[in-house]
C-alpha cells in the first residue's frame, strides 16, 4: 500500500475505532503518517514504546488492599493507561515498534487489544489501537507477533515508499527543491534513491524517505559547503551524497530563476534533463498567485512530461493560485488524460 493510501484508510479505520497494524521497513514513515493522520483528524494521540517497556507498564502497578478481612491485589494504572480509561474524546494509542518487543511485554499488550481492559478497569469506548512494526527481514530486532495479538488488528497493512506521495510531502514540509528534484530525476532514471534500504552491521545509513529528509533539514539549516559531503554521507549514504553533489553543482548554475518567471523564453530552458529538473523545481517553488500565468506559460514551453511534472508541483504547493488562472482550465483539458487525478 502506498502512504497516501494508507492515510486514506486510517482516516476510516480511526472513527469507526478499527485497530490496524502498518508494516514496513525503517524509515519509509510508518509513524509520520499515522500522526499526521491524527492532527488531521482532531484526534488526541498517545504513542507507547513496548520495546522499551516492561509488562508491569501495561498492567498497572500491583498493590494490596483491605477488602473486609481479606487483603486483596489490585492494579494502579500509570498515567498513559489511565488516559485510555479516561478518555472522553476519540484518542488513538500507538503503539511504535511493536515487533521488537519481547512476548512478555506483547502478552501484556494482549489484554488491551483482545478484552479492552487494564485487569479491572474498562478502557474507554473512544480509543483505537493502531501499531506498526519493522519486518523480520529488516534486521531490526523484529522477532515477530504473537499470533493472537495479530488476529486482534482489523487489518495488517505493509507499506513501501511510493515518489508522488513522497514529493507532495516533500513540498508541503518546505523540503529544499534541489532535493526534491534530485529525487525525481533519479526516480526517471530507474535509479532509486528514495528507498534504498539494505541492512548492514556497518554504523552508516542509506537512503530512506527518513534520511533523505533529515539531508533536506541540514540543507534548511544553512549548513556550509565545505561540511556538505561528510553531512549528507553521514545521513543518506556515500553514494547518495556524492550524486547529490553532483547535481547541486549542475543546480547552482541555473539561470537567474526569479528573471525567467518573470519574464519566460523558450531559449533558456536546459536541454539536460538533469538542469530541467532542477529548473522546473525552483519554478514551482516560487509559484504565487501574480505569477502563476507565467508559469503555465512555461509549462506550455516544455515536454509533456515535463509540463505535467511543473503543474502537480504547483497544485501540491498552491492549488487554489495555479487553478485560477484561464491558462490553467486550457492546459488541464489538454494534458488531463497524462495526469487525471490532479484535476
């Protein structure tokens, strides 16, 4: 399942208090997306970590009272627990990293997921469960699910990074549009650096959608050239840092951007598709409403491919700015059948 289809599906399961467990490998944005979904949806969310928790954390902390002439055990629950029996509005329990958490702690988590209670005390009618996991073949201390907690999920989904989704994440976090259109050119290449992920023993990262964002924050933090190779090896890889390199060198180099908004001729569009995506990726992040005919005159100057490329940049960054303008409504009815789910 792509991300944008799993958030399409969260969006059901959470109202209607359906319990979903997402599987996929690290850093594809397993837990992005569930608290996104949550922010969108209103929703409270309280996020456990089993990996790092003991049994006790789910049951509730033992402790003796006087019943008549009997002493009796009773369980305290901790502060996140006593939230679920609490909870007066829809409040989504997340439980991160479930898979590497040791059957001890799992079989405590059971209670919760099977009878929807803490020992004696009921959880609220208005939390759902929702949990994800790395895979076993991730490396990634995942020794598996205990059976009956996989059969208390409505639904287990598996989910692998898909470029659109991550593009239109990309650009409504303000990601640094050399990234971005270096990941596309890549992309069109057959050459994926968006997901990359191979497991290692070595103390070094590769490519994912989480570190090829943590590059794009280095980047928005004004990170001087002489750290930038270093930097972005140490977060994407060796090998993602030196083509990015590459093809900043190639971005740098770019005719004044601002001047050819402002003023679009056929002659200063690159012929190298590298430069073209680079250049349509800087055009679309400067889109505003006074420009946006200026733009679509661009994207009427280029390659289909590319006019399609330019255009869902800018629905993703301003739709309401790009859709107003008539050249607009004249291009969709010419390139809708390339791309009809932006219209």
């Amino acid at each position: 399942m792509r991300p944008k289809h799993l958030t399409d599906l969260l969006k059901i399961a959470i109202p209607q208090k359906r319990n979903v467990l997402v599987v996929g490998g690290p850093g594809v944005g397993k837990s992005d997306i569930i608290t996104d979904t949550c922010k969108q949806l209103g929703a409270k969310l309280i996020i456990s970590h089993p990996v790092v928790s003991d049994p006790t954390d789910y049951k509730g902390m033992p402790f003796v009272v006087q019943e008549g002439d009997q002493s009796v055990a009773k369980f305290l629950p901790f502060s996140d627990l006593k939230e679920l029996i609490n909870a007066k509005e829809l409040t989504v329990f997340f439980l991160d990293d479930l898979g590497q958490a040791p059957s001890s702690v799992q079989a405590a988590v059971m209670q919760l997921l099977l009878a929807r209670r803490l020992n004696d005390h009921i959880i609220s009618e208005n939390v759902v469960f929702i949990a994800a996991t790395n895979r076993r073949q991730d490396k990634a201390g995942v020794m598996g699910i205990l059976e009956p907690v996989k059969s208390r999920f409505c639904t287990i989904v598996e989910i692998e990074p898909e470029l659109d989704d991550w593009v239109e994440w990309a650009i409504s976090h303000d990601m640094p549009m050399e990234l971005i259109a270096f990941v596309r050119f890549r992309e069109s290449n057959n050459q994926s650096v968006l997901y990359n992920f191979k497991p290692t023993l070595d103390i070094s990262n590769g490519p994912c959608p989480r570190t090829v964002a943590n590059v794009g924050r280095w980047m928005k933090d004004g990170l001087p050239k002489h750290l930038e190779f270093e930097t972005f090896k140490g977060a994407a890889g060796e090998v993602f840092a030196t083509e990015f390199l590459a093809f900043l060198q190639i971005a740098r180099t770019l005719p004044d951007v601002d001047e050819f908004v402002k003023n679009p001729k056929k002659e200063l569009i690159p012929k190298e598709p590298s430069a073209m995506f680079a250049l349509l990726g800087a055009v679309a992040h400067r889109l505003t409403e006074a420009n946006a005919p200026n733009i679509m005159e661009i994207a009427n100057m280029i390659p289909a491919e590319f006019s399609v490329m330019l255009v869902k940049d800018c629905l993703t960054k301003d739709k309401k700015a790009i859709t107003r303008t008539k050249a607009f409504i004249d291009w969709s009815v010419k390139y809708s059948n390339l791309y009809k789910e932006s219209f």
